[in-house]
C-alpha cells in the first residue's frame, strides 16, 4: 500500500508537470469564479434560475474535456481535486477577510464573500461528482470512436454529450443538496421541489452546453497543438514503464 501510494504521488506530480500551467491555473480560476459568481441570480423564473457561475462554468467543462483527452479521465479528476482544494483555500481566506472587524460597514462585501457554508459544502459535492461524470464519461465515448478517435466529430460528441450531463449533475446535485436539504433547515423553511429542481438544472445544463459549443473549437485546437509537441508523451511513456514492471 505504501508504495502504492509512493508511485501514485510520483504520477501526479509528473502530470502537473507536464499539463500546461495556462490550463492549470485557468481551471482552478474558473471554479474560484463559479464559486464566487454563484452568489448572484442574473435570472430566475418558475422553471429556469441561472446565477453568475454560468458566465465561466464552461471553461471549467472545457479544461476537463481537453486533460481528458490528452492525458485521460484519472488526470483530469486529479486536476478537478487540485481546483477543489483552490477553491477552499480561497473560501477560507474569503471568510477571514470577512469577519476582521472594522469601522466602516462593509456587511455587503461580507455577506458576499463569507458565503455559506452549507451553499459551499453543496457545490463542492456537486463539483466532484460532476467533474467524475463528466471525464469518465468523455473517455468512454471517445473509446468508441474505432474508426477516427482524433477528429473533429469523435471531439465535440464526447465533450457535448459528458459537458450536458456533467452540468446537468452539477446543478441537479446542488439544487438538491441546498434547497431540499439544507435551506428547508437554515433559511426559514425555504425549499424548491424535486421538480423545481430538475427542470432548471435540465434547462441551466441546456445553456451550459450552448456556451460549450461555442468554445469547444478552441479546445479542439489546444489538444491538436498538444499532440503535435508531444505534450503527454512523458505521463503516457510512465504509464507504460509502469504496466511493464507490474507485468515483470
């Protein structure tokens, strides 16, 4: 077990070394950002609630969907936890700005950055499960492409299929979670119902995956430049030595 562990610690740090740092840190930003953002409803209506998240939820799925395709789902999940643990790092810093006392009032400032505890809690679990979904999901369809696993078509179906039901998850999740669970608790009885919270995290997940293909060119792009410099050939070229020494 311990050396287990030893040669799992050795890969990770081979994957951060060889995934792009332009990536990296656009990814742990954006779920910093959603994190942030979430804190506002730009729009609401009886079947359909979109918060300020959405505006950069999509790099999120992006970045997943090119990892994942260069370098597999188990290093794209390894990142997702990476930017998880970011994002906490940042929430505890934000809440400790938040309660220093000072003579001005700056409760709105507060109230925005402190959060909510169950509301983190809820988006963190959220995150995970999709970012799980959503890499595993985008491995196994690009496995079926026999014929042209490196092309356009093979690209964009596994990144829209796992990017609508990664989001979807996502939202649906957190919906549960916060407004089922946690706020009927904490928030004076305020709850959605089971069908208030699937129809907006269907409809939410429908927006995502619009703003997915209207970048997803781009993230086609990155992974072909990837291939061409042999990005991954490092982390891959370890798999390899691994499976042989296990086989040895």
């Amino acid at each position: 077990m311990k050396n287990k562990i030893k040669a799992d610690w050795a890969d990770t740090r081979l994957l951060f070394r060889c995934i792009p740092a332009t990536v990296a840190t656009l990814f742990a930003v954006s779920v910093v950002m959603m994190n942030l953002l979430a804190n506002k409803t730009i729009y609401q209506s009886a079947y359909l609630a979109l918060d300020g998240g959405i505006l950069v939820s999509w790099l999120s799925f992006l970045c997943m969907d090119v990892v994942t395709k260069a370098f597999g789902p188990k290093a794209a999940t390894k990142l997702s936890v990476f930017a998880i643990f970011v994002n906490l790092i940042a929430c505890l810093f934000f809440y400790l700005v938040s309660i220093i006392p000072t003579k001005d009032d700056f409760s709105a400032f507060n109230q925005t950055v402190g959060g909510t505890w169950f509301i983190l809690l809820s988006s963190t679990i959220a995150f995970l499960c999709s970012a799980c979904i959503n890499n595993f999901l985008n491995w196994g369809i690009g496995r079926s492409f026999k014929r042209d696993p490196d092309g356009k078509l093979a690209f964009f179906t596994r990144c829209y299929v796992s990017t609508f039901l990664g989001q979807f998850f996502d939202n649906f999740i957190f919906a549960i979670l916060t407004f089922t669970v946690f706020a009927p608790i904490f928030w004076d009885g305020f709850s959605w119902t089971y069908l208030q919270c699937f129809t907006c995290s269907l409809l939410g997940a429908g927006v995502e995956l619009f703003c997915e293909a209207v970048f997803s060119p781009l993230g086609y792009r990155i992974v072909r430049r990837w291939e061409r410099e042999g990005i991954a050939a490092p982390y891959h070229n370890r798999d390899r030595s691994n499976e042989q020494e296990a086989a040895v």
